[in-house]
C-alpha cells in the first residue's frame, strides 16, 4: 500500500527536468512494480488536485498500480492490514501501520515520531527515487529486513 500527500512534495522549486518529491515517489513504486511481478500496489489518491494529476499522469495506465479516492477510517485499515509493508508520508499511518504489524518505509528525510524508527518499524527513506526502490528492493528480498521491521 502507499499513500502520500504532503504539500511540500508536490511544490515546484525544480528546474525543468528534475523530478519533484511526488514524481520520485511514483517513479520509485513503478520500479518495484515492473521489478516483482507478485507486487501490486493499492494507492488512495489525496484529492488535491496536483497530487491527483501527477498520480494519474504517472501511474494510470499500470495495471498492478490500483489508484482509488480516498478510504474511510476502517477501509484504509483493511487494506494496510492486508499489505506486505507501507510507503508513506503520513504521520498518523507511521504510527498505525507498527500495530498492524507491517513494516513502514517513511517516503520523508525527518520524523516528529522517533520512537517507531528506533523500534526498528519503520524507516525513513526520504524521497529520492533511488533511496525509495532500495528500500522496497530490500523489504521484498531480504527475509531478515523484513523481520526486523516487523517487530
């Protein structure tokens, strides 16, 4: 499952050609995607209309990328309740995707929530494409990172 939706990802401050923090996002999930065939992605659109644009632009035609509105309360737990691990930029889904025991790959450079990175549940990433694709790369291939994460 991902979902994101700060402000700051979608600012403008980059020259032409350069990425912003929303596209590396997509273009780090898209990687993983084509990468493991057994890897779909389940992502709740922020109705901000540039989060939404980008999304769509980026990932609408991929057909293991599900990109739907945004869930209730309980939806969205069932559907983190059924996920390999989370990426996020949510500070409240950092704090609940741990007690569901999923590992969470915080798509931020800092977090107001330390605890859950020195319990090991999750990782911040920050939100540089490669950064981003290591980290799933290695949730997905390495048994003993997974575990870690999961505790």
């Amino acid at each position: 499952m991902s979902s994101w939706h700060q402000t700051a990802d979608t600012a403008d401050g980059t020259s032409a050609g350069e990425y912003r923090p929303l596209e590396n996002m997509l273009h780090a999930v898209i990687r993983t995607v084509n990468e493991f065939e057994n890897v779909k992605v389940t992502y709740p659109v922020h109705r901000n209309p540039a989060v939404q644009k980008t999304a769509n632009e980026i990932m609408g035609e991929h057909n293991r990328i599900r990109l739907i509105d945004p869930l209730d309360v309980l939806e969205f737990h069932n559907i983190m309740a059924a996920s390999c691990f989370i990426l996020t930029d949510s500070g409240g889904i950092q704090e609940e995707a741990p007690s569901l025991g999923k590992p969470v790959l915080m798509m931020r450079d800092t977090t107001e929530r330390p605890e859950g990175v020195a319990a090991g549940s999750l990782r911040l990433v920050g939100t540089n494409e490669e950064d981003i694709y290591q980290a799933a790369h290695l949730i997905l291939t390495d048994q003993k990172e997974y575990k870690k994460r999961v505790q």
